[in-house]
C-alpha cells in the first residue's frame, strides 16, 4: 500500500525521560527492542499496550510491530529500523488507526535514545512525532473534523500515552542491560 505522507503537517509531537541506573555501555535499546517480549510490552503501559513483536521487511529490515490504544483508537504500529544500534533506535511506521469513526491511516516516528549521565546512569528518551497521510486528511474532512481538532485529540492522546510509557521502558532497558530480565517473568 503507498500511502502519501504529510511531512509539512503534524499531529503530535512529544518526548518524555526518564534515568536508566545503568552503565551506558551495558544499555543496547536496539538488542532490548527486537527482543522484548509481549507480556514485558503489555506491562510497559497496561492497559494500552496490547501485543508487541518483531519481524522483518521483505528487503530484510528489522520491524517492530505494537499493537496500541492510543485514547480511543486502536494503533496497528508496522515500524521499520531505519536506525538500530545500542543508543538509537529510529523506528518509521504507516500505523493503521482504527477509531470510533473508522479506520484511517497516519504517519509514526518513533525514537528511543540514550545518552550517558554519568559512570552509572543515563538518561533514556521516548519520542513520537504523527504526521497525517493524505488518507488521513480525507478521513477527517469526511467525518467534519478540522484539522486543528485531530491534531489537539491526537497531542492530548499521544503525550498522555508516552508520559505513563517512556519511565517504564526505561526501567525494562534498565532490567534488561542489568541481566535481570528474567523479571520479564515475574
């Protein structure tokens, strides 16, 4: 499916920290991503995040597929790594978004950094930037909804999500780079 992008116009943009007690050196976001099981996905935003896993593009690119409510409309996340080494990891999707109107589709960048504090900690950030799709600006205008309207659900709706998500990711990277994700189980 080719979807036309709307990069001149966004939806949303929000970032969130959070401290990571652990050497920089022993933190691996990409190695954590691509490994991360679904039941520690679900526990990194319950009740929102629904199921999590990775896969690979036809050409062999690393993706990461979560399954999301993002206020009320379900997220279908098809990201593709168009970088993934241990400190960043920028994920691209055309997420599916199934709302109470219908089914749409948007524009997601997802990045994940770390960048060291000191010998022992560092700081971990979560951002999301949603661009519309020309899809998505038809959708909107069939259903009545100025632009300025979505855009305003969809930052109130997104930031709200990346807020309660970013300092769990970043304590199961940290559970992760300390050997401890066998806590995955508990």
């Amino acid at each position: 499916m080719s979807d036309i992008i709307i990069t001149d116009r966004q939806l949303s943009s929000s970032a969130y920290s959070a401290v990571i007690n652990a050497p920089i050196e022993q933190v691996d976001i990409a190695d954590w991503l691509f490994n991360l099981p679904e039941a520690e996905y679900q526990r990194c935003c319950p009740p929102d995040h629904i199921s999590a896993g990775s896969t690979t593009t036809d050409d062999g690119r690393r993706m990461s597929i979560n399954v999301e409510m993002i206020g009320k409309t379900l997220m279908v996340q098809h990201y593709v790594a168009e970088i993934a080494t241990p400190s960043l990891c920028r994920m691209v999707s055309t997420s599916d978004a199934f709302t109470p109107n219908g089914r749409t589709r948007v524009q997601v960048i997802w990045t994940l950094s770390v960048k060291k504090i000191d010998e022992n900690t560092c700081e971990y950030t979560n951002s999301v930037v949603a661009h519309p799709t020309q899809a998505f600006l038809d959708f909107i205008a069939e259903h009545g909804t100025p632009f300025e309207q979505a855009a305003e659900a969809r930052q109130r709706d997104g930031g709200d999500h990346n807020g309660r998500e970013t300092p769990l990711f970043a304590a199961s990277i940290e559970r992760r780079a300390l050997g401890l994700a066998t806590a995955w189980a508990a």
